[in-house]
C-alpha cells in the first residue's frame, strides 16, 4: 500500500508538473512567435553616432527560432572600413513572470546583459538601461529597420540607425 501511494504521488507530480510546463511552453511559444518578422538573413547599412561624430557600417543578422520556438537566436556583426566595429550574440525570449520579452546579449569580450524588452504596436523595444532604447520593426517596404535613442532631459534623441534587407 505505501509502495502504491507513493508511485500514485510521483505520478501525480509529474503530470502538474508537465501540465505547467506545457503552459508555459505553450504561451512561450505563441509570444516569441510575435517576433516572427525578425527570423531570416538580413543584411544591409546603418550609422551611429559617437565621440568622433557619424560613422556609417555593413550590417549582417542571422536570426532563427530555437528550442522548439521558445527562443530566438540572433547573431549580428557590423564592418566599417574592414574591420569588425559589432559583433554580438543575443537570445530572445518571453518571461511568463514579468509578463515581458528577456534579451540576452554577449560580445566577444565575454562581457553579457540581460535587458528588458517588450512589443509596442508590432515593434520590438529593448532597454539597455532607464536612458537608452532599442527599436526594431519590418518597415513598408517589408525591410528591418532598427533605430537606437537616448534620452536627455525627457526626449528621445537619434544615435543609431541600421536598414537591412532580407537575404534569399
């Protein structure tokens, strides 16, 4: 009898257990998806802003859904002048807890953030911190176009800007 209530316990477990795994991969899913735009090969321009004024770059990113559409896997490189001015590695998910997207970024100087993201009206917004912002969204000619912002005295002033067209 004891023998029996505990498998009867263990299978219990396992089944609450998968029962909210399954939820949660399955609103995981219907969230990354959201996304979709962003999967493909894109490549193209931009420019930013730094201490030595504008410089322009070549953009490439490769994006693509991983781990049966719970996450996305984003690997971008920009060149300027020949040589590697951006090289990064982000995974994009959704956090269930905080009812937002979690962007996970890792240069090859082994440095690596965890930011906060969220859509707004189709567009994906990332927050290095309170005073920076990323936006992503497919423009009407169907291209990636990504701007970054900083905020000073309580407006938002252009720094970045990349346009990519999606590669065959």
């Amino acid at each position: 009898m004891k023998y029996s209530l505990t498998i009867l316990l263990t299978l219990l477990i396992s089944f609450t257990v998968f029962s909210q795994t399954s939820e949660t991969d399955s609103l995981s899913k219907a969230k990354v998806k959201e996304l979709a735009f962003m999967v493909g090969n894109w490549k193209g321009n931009g420019w930013m802003m730094g201490r030595k004024g504008k410089s322009e770059f070549e953009q490439t990113e490769k994006i693509e859904f991983k781990l049966d559409s719970t996450a996305i896997l984003i690997e971008g490189k920009g060149i300027s002048k020949g040589k590697v001015v951006h090289n990064a590695l982000a995974i994009l998910t959704y956090n269930k807890a905080e009812d937002n997207y979690s962007f996970r970024s890792y240069l090859p100087s082994g440095m690596n953030a965890e930011f906060k993201a969220e859509i707004i009206e189709n567009k994906l917004y990332w927050y290095p911190n309170d005073n920076v912002r990323y936006i992503i969204w497919k423009n009407e000619k169907g291209q990636w176009y990504e701007k970054g912002e900083y905020k000073r005295e309580n407006t938002w002033n252009q720094f970045f800007e990349m346009t990519l067209d999606r590669e065959n």
